[in-house]
C-alpha cells in the first residue's frame, strides 16, 4: 500500500494504521481510514481493504507474541526465499528458526476453531458425528 502513496502521506498513513489496532474496534478504524483515502488515493484505499480481510489476529484475542507475528508476511516471504535456494522444503528446513511466539500456537489453533466455528459453521454441525471415508 505504502507504494502507492506519496512519502509524506505513506507516513501519516502507517502511523494512523498503528494507533487503529489497539483500539476496541481495529477494523472498524482502518475501514475509516480506508475511507477517507477512497477521496486523494482510491488505490491505497483499495489496498488497505484488501488486507481487512486478513486482519483475523484481532478478532481472534491471541497472545501479543502470535499477534505480533500474524501481523507480517515476512515469515512466509522467508520460508518461499529460502525454498528457492533450496532444493525444496526438505533441504530449506535445516534454515527455518521458531517463530516467536510459538509456544502459544496451541491458543492460536483453539482462537481459530472457536472463530471458525462461531462464523462459517452452521450450528447444526458436530465434530463428533464425523466419518472417516
């Protein structure tokens, strides 16, 4: 998003986009923010949206370390870098480092399967009653 606004705007933007998250309702102040950039930059805006979508951490109440991580693409970036100067995922994982914040990815699969639950699956539905094929 950052590449398509003017430096000094890019600025003012990044810093209105970090006070957003610690507030109540972080998506309700990007999309806010998103609005007001639809006026002098309709690109950014549309880019700011596209990553609403994504912004799953803050709904989900994990730990500030998961949270912190969740917040960046950088940790996949590295994993497909390293995956093509490497012989593949075998040869690249003898790179990888823990993710901090990975001794709470057990609350981060228990926030995702409550969120999952509460939003996508129907109520009827039951873990329990599933078969194996």
């Amino acid at each position: 998003m950052k590449d398509k606004l003017p430096d000094a705007v890019a600025s003012v933007v990044e810093r209105e986009m970090r006070s957003a998250y610690p507030n109540p309702d972080p998506l309700a102040a990007l999309e806010e923010l998103a609005k007001k950039l639809d006026r002098t930059h309709p690109g950014a805006a549309a880019s700011l949206r596209e990553g609403l979508a994504e912004t799953l951490t803050h709904r989900l109440n994990v730990p500030p370390t998961v949270a912190r991580k969740l917040h960046s693409t950088n940790p996949i970036e590295s994993m497909i870098e390293i995956c093509r100067d490497h012989a593949g995922m075998v040869e690249a994982r003898k790179q990888f480092r823990r993710v901090n914040g990975h001794l709470h990815m057990n609350a981060l699969r228990a926030a995702l399967d409550e969120y999952v639950a509460a939003s996508v699956t129907p109520p009827r539905y039951s873990s329990q009653k599933e078969v194996a094929a």
